[in-house]
C-alpha cells in the first residue's frame, strides 16, 4: 500500500512541484492551501506524512503543527516543515513543536525524497 502524503502550501507553483514528484515517487496525494483546511484534510484523508509551510493564511504551520500533536488521533503523523523561514528561532519552535524535519526552501527534491522515505520507513 502506498503512503499518504498532505501538502500543505499556499504557493500554487510549489504544490504543483510537489504534487507531481510524489505522485511520480508513488504516493497517494491530498492538498491544501491554508492551515484551516489543512486541518480538515488532515482528519479526511489520514496522512502519514505532511509537508507543511509555516507562512499561510488562517492558520500558520505552527498552529497546524501544534493542533495536531495535541489531537491523539493525528499525533503520530509524520510532519516536514518545507518553508523559507530558515533562521534558527523558527528551526528550534518547529523543532519544539514536535516536527519531525525542518527543510528550508529553496531544497533539493532528491534530499526531500530521501528524509520522506527515511521518516516512512
């Protein structure tokens, strides 16, 4: 069985990247463009990993982070922050958050697949 993969991301060329490189590595894909839907695809489409941007509307990535490490059904799942905000502040609250990786655009699509394949495995 394929692994679920969330992309959350209010940059519509950036889902459009990603989308496709999972799609192509293999996994079953769901979107989102903001942190309130993100948390309703997250409970919809039960995904073991999410690529989450910390900038969006309504809700950000550290908010979206934070609901789901509080919600027991979803604590377990797999976050990658995939962000521009590099700087080590918002790197140790993500850390702290309880994401599992902190990759800072731009990336490399092959280093992303292989942190994706490392956390599923």
């Amino acid at each position: 069985m394929s692994h679920r993969i969330l992309i959350v991301d209010d940059e519509p060329n950036i889902v459009i990247s990603l989308e496709y490189l999972m799609k192509k590595e293999g996994f079953q894909v769901a979107v989102a463009a903001d942190g309130e839907a993100a948390l309703q695809q997250a409970a919809a489409f039960a995904p073991d990993l999410i690529l989450l941007d910390v900038m969006m509307p309504k809700k950000s990535g550290f908010e979206v982070c934070q609901a789901l490490r509080a919600d027991p059904a979803q604590a377990a799942v797999k976050i990658i922050m995939l962000t521009a905000r590099g700087r080590e502040t918002e790197v140790t609250k993500g850390l702290a958050l309880g994401v599992d990786a902190y990759i800072t655009k731009p990336f490399s699509t092959k280093d992303l697949v292989l942190q994706i394949k490392s956390l599923l495995a």
